[in-house]
C-alpha cells in the first residue's frame, strides 16, 4: 500500500510517512536501507548535507529509476541547508552540492535546518580557542531568500524551516515572497507540540516530526515507544508500540519520518494503514506531553546564539 499524502500550501503533494536517514553513518548502510525502502513502498526519504549521506541516498534511488521500481516523480526528497551555509551565497553552494550528492536535479522540499547560524564557510562545527562553536549572526531570512531563488532556478519545489518556534515563522512569513511549506520539529507523546502544529496550521503550513518514535535512544527506559499507556493501546490493536507512535502523528495530520535499519522495522513502521486509532487512544497519547522536559535535542552548542528557538514558549 502507498502512504496516503498531504498537499502543502502551493498546491503539490509529500507523502505523510517518510523514512529519516540521520545517524546513518556506516559506509553503503543508508543506500542499502534507501533500496529496501523502495521495494517496501516508501516514497518519501528525509535527508540533510549534516547527515553527510546524501550521496548514498541518491545512488540508491538512481538505481531504482535505472531498474525502472520508480521515476523521479515518484519519489519525494526533502533536504537542509546546515547552519554555517546561512549567507546567501553560500546557501547557494550548498543547495549545488546537496544536489551534486544527489546526482538528481532538483529537490522536492529543501529547508532551514536551524534558525541559528555559525561562523560562514565549509566546517561544519567550527570550534573557537576556547572549544565552543563560533556563531555568525546572518539572518535566517537572508538564508531564505537564497532558497527562494533555488525555487526560481528550478532546482527546488518547495521550501520550509526546520526548529523554528513560532515569532521565527512569522519573521519568514512577513519576510517571504515564497511561503513556506513545512516546519519540521521534534515531535513524540513527551513533546506533542500541539500549539505549534495548531499554529503552523492556521498559516497553511504543514509539519513533519522528527524522532516521532524514540526522542533518544529506544532501549532507554524515559520513551514513549517504552511508556506504559503506549504499550496498553498497543496491545489492544494488536500493534507494535512503534506503529502506535507513528499512526497518532499521521492522524494528526503531521507527517512522520522514522528513521530505522533493520528490514522488519522497514516493514513494521509502513504498516500502519490498516488500523485507526479512536478518540480515546488520541487523547491518551497526547496527556503524556511533558512540555520543555520532554525535549530530546537541544542543541547545546547553540543555546547562547540570539536566534537558538527553544527558549521560548513554543
């Protein structure tokens, strides 16, 4: 079965489960896990240049077009801008390499990944004398107005943000001459971010949760895919804790992109269209939001920056 899909705000469409491809890092993994992806029927693959994988990711899906599974079209990739690319002239650099990683022409959703910047050039973490990561202080919205242009250029299809709290999103907003599309935050029971997701929505924009599953990692006991009342509904649909995580975020109407390597939870985390949950499983679910507590990534290198977006409310 395909994922059924969501429309953005400019009309074209992205499929509500995606797979996440971060900390993917063993060479061939992510294009191995890309090519079984495919062949379960995902059509929706979350990438970054900071996963410094994308390169696996565009051979895996090449080959499937080249065996004729897919065609381009059929496949949705998202992809972000890493925050020492924020001046324009190197997000643009950045964007030709993402798509040079690729090997692809054109992205179908290329965001911000956050909305504070560091020191410009090609490191990654650029560390000062004093072992901290130097900041620079572009403005993400000139790092948008780059995106804008790769939309002109045909090498876009939509843009977005990524770790955005609301006064940042109306910035862009008020700023924007191509509306955003998608933020895309931590998002799980623990963190259910239900007055972002209700802002973003009221301003036509969509939302995809990152760490839907497990914030940190699954064998640890403080997780949702751990917590009790996820285990108990999951016992009563005859469902994994997992697919229970996932199918309440698509009934909310938010995308979801976990990440996994293993063929089972492949297999697991796609099968979650068979089953709806009722009220009373969508309300227990979102009683177990722990507000700030419940945030997994917190960005640490980042939280004396002027635009770091956790220190307020939502």
């Amino acid at each position: 079965m395909a994922s059924p899909k969501i429309k953005f705000n400019n009309g074209l469409e992205c499929p509500i489960l995606g797979l996440g491809t971060y900390l993917i890092k063993t060479r061939g993994e992510a294009e191995r896990v890309v090519k079984e992806a495919i062949d379960i029927g995902y059509r929706h693959f979350d990438c970054a240049y900071f996963y410094e994988n994308e390169d696996e990711v565009g051979r895996a899906i090449r080959a499937k077009i080249g065996e004729g599974v897919i065609k381009r079209e059929d496949v949705f990739i998202t992809s972000k801008v890493w925050n020492n690319f924020h001046r324009k002239d190197l997000a643009k650099a950045a964007l030709d390499k993402t798509l040079s990683n690729f090997g692809l022409d054109y992205i179908d959703l290329y965001l911000v990944h956050w909305p504070f910047a560091y020191k410009d050039g090609w490191d990654m973490r650029p560390l000062g004398d004093d072992g901290k990561v130097v900041y620079s202080d572009v403005d993400f919205v000139e790092t948008w107005k780059a995106l804008e242009d790769g939309v002109r250029a045909g090498k876009i299809k939509s843009i977005g943000l990524s770790n955005f709290n609301k006064e940042q999103t109306l910035k862009i907003l008020k700023n924007a001459e191509i509306k955003p599309v998608n933020n895309q935050i931590e998002c799980h029971p623990y963190l259910n971010q239900s007055k972002l997701i209700e802002f973003c929505k009221s301003q036509g924009i969509t939302v995809t949760a990152y760490r839907p599953i497990s914030p940190i990692d699954e064998f640890a006991p403080e997780t949702p895919l751990n917590d009790p009342a996820v285990k108990k509904i999951a016992s009563k649909h005859g469902k994994g804790a997992g697919q229970i995580l996932i199918r309440w975020q698509i009934q909310r109407g938010v995308i979801a992109i976990p990440k996994t390597v293993t063929k089972q939870r492949l297999l697991d985390n796609f099968n979650v269209f068979d089953f709806t949950l009722d009220d009373e499983d969508m309300s227990t679910l979102s009683s177990l939001d722990k507000g700030r507590a419940g945030r997994a990534i917190i960005m640490p290198d980042a939280v004396e920056h002027k635009d770091y977006p956790f220190n307020a409310e939502f």
